[in-house]
C-alpha cells in the first residue's frame, strides 16, 4: 500500500488537524516503519524510542518522519468494509508516557469511525459524480 498524508495536527498543543505543506504527497516511509506495519498486520503497532539519550530519540523520530519532539508512537489502520484505507497515527512526546493497550483500543475505534467517513465520502462523492452525468 501506498500511504499519502492528509493531514497533520500540531505538536504541542491541541489542535485541529489541517492540511499541511505535505497533504496529498506520499509518504516515502522506511522499511519497518510502524504505519508500514501496522498496514500489513491490519492491526495496531505501538513504537517508543527507548531510553536512549535526547540526541538519539530525535534521530529516531526524524528518521520516521515525525516531529523531533516524538518518543511514542502509536500506528492504527483504518479499515471499512474490508478495505485498508491508510493509517491513523498517535504520538506522544517525552513528557507523556509510553501508549498502553487501552490507549491501543481507544485508537482502533477511533481509526474506525475515521475509516467509516471516508468511506462514506468516497461514496458519496462516487455518487454525486454519477448522478451529475446522467
């Protein structure tokens, strides 16, 4: 699977996500990178840096494409009715603890929900193209 960020939200603090410089490019994503996993296991994938020093952690984010500040990550498919329509990814900076198993099935619904719209505004806009043709 090709995966292609939408949209980002900003680090720090909470926010909406919007799309970035990078929405609609794909992602040229490392061997063993977790959105890559997460997209062949269909399940969720949860990554940390380890306890290595600050130098390596951001080196480890970096390298993943994701803000230097990350220490956790937390990858969850995005799947509608037997489709895989990309990856849901969570992070989490030093200051916040490692992604648990609950936070693991809180992200999978909502990966859900997010996977249920745009498979719904996929259909709709398939629809909607038809329907103005003919």
């Amino acid at each position: 699977m090709r995966l292609v960020r939408i949209a980002v939200t900003p680090s720090g603090a909470p926010g909406p996500s919007l799309l970035g410089g990078e929405a609609g490019l794909p992602v040229r994503y490392g061997e063993g990178h977790p959105a890559l996993r997460c997209v062949a296991r269909a399940g969720s994938v949860r990554a940390d840096a380890g306890d290595v020093p600050a130098e390596q952690a951001r080196a480890w984010a970096v390298g993943r494409q994701w803000p230097a500040d990350t220490v956790h990550a937390l990858c969850a498919v995005l799947r509608s009715r037997g489709r895989t329509l990309g990856v849901v990814t969570f992070l989490r900076g030093a200051g916040r603890s490692a992604f648990e198993r609950a936070d693991a099935v809180y992200a999978e619904g909502v990966a859900v929900r997010i996977a249920s719209a745009l498979d719904l505004a996929a259909a709709v806009g398939a629809e909607g193209s038809e329907g103005s043709r003919g």
